[in-house]
C-alpha cells in the first residue's frame, strides 16, 4: 500500500478522488493548501509519501530532498512552474499535469469578465447597492475585435465562444490550425495593436514573461480591455497600473496576478477600470473534479510501473 499526499485543497477525504485511489490499494493523507507555509512546515510536508497530488504551492529542491520514498507529483491544473522539475529529475520523481480538464471553465470565465467589462457591471452593482440607479450605456459584443494570445485549449475554446456572440477573432500563435477558419492568424503586436478586447492564454515561460509590457500597452486602443486568465507574469503590473491610469488603455480583467492574493500595496488595488478575482476561472465543481480524477489516475499509474498520460519531467516526448 502507497500513501498519496492531496494538498489541493477542493479535494476532501470521501470525495471521488479518495474512493478512486482507495479501490486501488492506496491510503491517502490531506494537507490542504490554504497559504504559504513555514519552511519547517514545508520540510515536513513530503516526508513518507510515496506520491502527491500538489495544488499550485510550490515544491522545491530542499523538499524533494527531503522526501526519499516519493515517486511521482500530480498536478491538479495545467501549470507546473511551481515545481521545480530539475530536483524532481535528480531524485527520479515523476511530474504530470492535468491538461484538457478546465478549458471550457476557463473559456465562460473568459466571456464572463469581457460582459462585466463591456456592461460596466461593477460599477453599476456598487450604485444599486449604494441606492442610487446608475444606467449607463455598455457596449456590444457583436462585431467587436478580440485578440487571443495563445491558441492552446482554453484560447480556441474562447474563439468559439467570442464567434457565437459575434465578435472578430485575431489569434497570435506560433501553432496555426487551417480548420478554424472563423479565426485570422496574426503576428503578436498586430492582434495587440488592433483587439477590442485582448485575453491572454499563453504559457508562462522565460520568453513570455511581461510580455504585455510597457511598449505594448502603449500601442494598443485606448478603448481595449485586457484579460489575463492564464498566468500571472505574463502582464508587467506596475506598467498596466500606469496605462490604466494615464488611459493608454480602458480597462483591464484580472483573475491571475504575479503575487496571490493581491498584495496590500498593489496599485492595482486604487484603480476603478481594473476588475480582480482570485484566481477562479478553473474552479468550477465540473473542471475541479476532472482534474482529480485525471491527478489520481497519473498517481496510480506512477505507482503500477506505467507511464502517466500527461507527463512534464520530459517535455521533448
């Protein structure tokens, strides 16, 4: 018998998850991940597991070298920078991820924040609230422009969305796909340069970190909105704090941040064009039980000696 380590902190012992590594002969041990821990606390977390399912706290060399029986980490999400897959290797641990299983949440969170900003919802809840009425005139989706950077699950499936509500679609990918044809693929500063709306879902990497900067906020219209579902370091803060500020752009959609939660001193945090939410596109009861089932199944398959469907230790296979 194997003992799983679940951090995630949505999964919870009786659920789906436990039950599925249970029938398989695995017990399982919790440790949800409510904030950062001590690094005492953080020494102590892997030790005598044999494997883990890791929310997107980060597990670090001085863990891993801490934790001899662990054999594989299972990523309840896409991203894995939060691990640091060198020591992973050193150690010959097994690192996967949960791809596939909440693109569409993240799609209808997506249309979600573009409605609020186009409706200027925010600011009419804090006027009903506040027992004034306030009315004012949103715009319409229909034969708006929306950028996509990124055309990976979550990118297309909002392309098919933002094409049923009407909207252009300009995508800047470095992977094409000739079926869509109700998507124009364009260089990077030209869907910048020309969306009404620009949502951002890239990888978070060495070449796409700030990659809305300071220069690119500038070119764009005045009237765009920007939208960051994907990860947070891909939008350098302090220069979209100043474009929203000055009006180099009109507003700006936040659920992924480069520090979470917001920090206190943000500037972000003073600015009435700017919506924030806590990293929740993902989260839906649908997508959250996807990636457990998918986290344990990487988890059982580590152990049995076989390889794991979605596998990021070797990303050249």
């Amino acid at each position: 018998m194997a003992t799983v380590l679940v951090t995630t902190d949505y999964l919870a012992p009786g659920d789906e998850v436990e039950q599925l590594l249970h029938r398989h002969g695995h017990s399982v041990r919790y440790s949800p991940a409510t904030g950062p821990r001590s690094r005492d606390e953080a020494l102590e977390l892997l030790k005598g597991v044999d494997a883990a399912i890791v929310a997107s706290e980060p597990i670090t060399s001085d863990m891993l070298d801490h934790a001899p029986p662990l054999k594989v980490i299972a990523r309840s999400g896409v991203g894995y920078e939060s691990v640091d897959l060198a020591a992973a290797a050193r150690h010959g641990i097994r690192v996967c991820n949960t791809p596939g299983v909440n693109h569409d949440a993240v799609a209808e969170m997506t249309m979600a924040l573009i409605l609020t900003t186009a409706r200027q919802l925010p600011a009419v809840l804090a006027g009903v609230r506040a027992g004034s009425w306030p009315r004012h005139a949103g715009r319409e989706l229909r034969g708006a422009r929306l950028g996509i950077v990124g055309y990976g699950p979550s990118g297309r499936a909002v392309a098919r969305l933002a094409h049923a509500f009407g909207m252009t679609v300009a995508v800047a990918t470095a992977h094409p796909d000739p079926a869509d044809t109700h998507v124009e693929y364009l260089d990077l500063d030209t869907v910048c340069d020309t969306a009404d709306y620009l949502s951002l879902h890239c990888r978070a990497d060495r070449s796409t970190y700030h990659l809305i900067d300071l220069a690119r906020l500038k070119a764009m219209k005045p009237t765009a909105v920007l939208i960051n579902t994907a990860r947070g370091s891909l939008v350098d803060e302090d220069a979209l704090a100043h474009a929203l500020t000055v009006g180099e752009i009109a507003g700006a959609a936040l659920d992924v941040l480069a520090e979470e939660p917001l920090p206190a001193h943000s500037p972000l945090r003073e600015l009435d064009n700017v919506i924030i939410t806590s990293h929740l596109a993902g989260q839906t009861t649908e997508a959250r039980l996807r990636a457990g089932i998918s986290a344990a199944h990487a988890v059982i398959d580590v152990l049995a000696g076989r390889e794991p469907a979605h596998p990021v230790d070797y990303p050249e296979r």
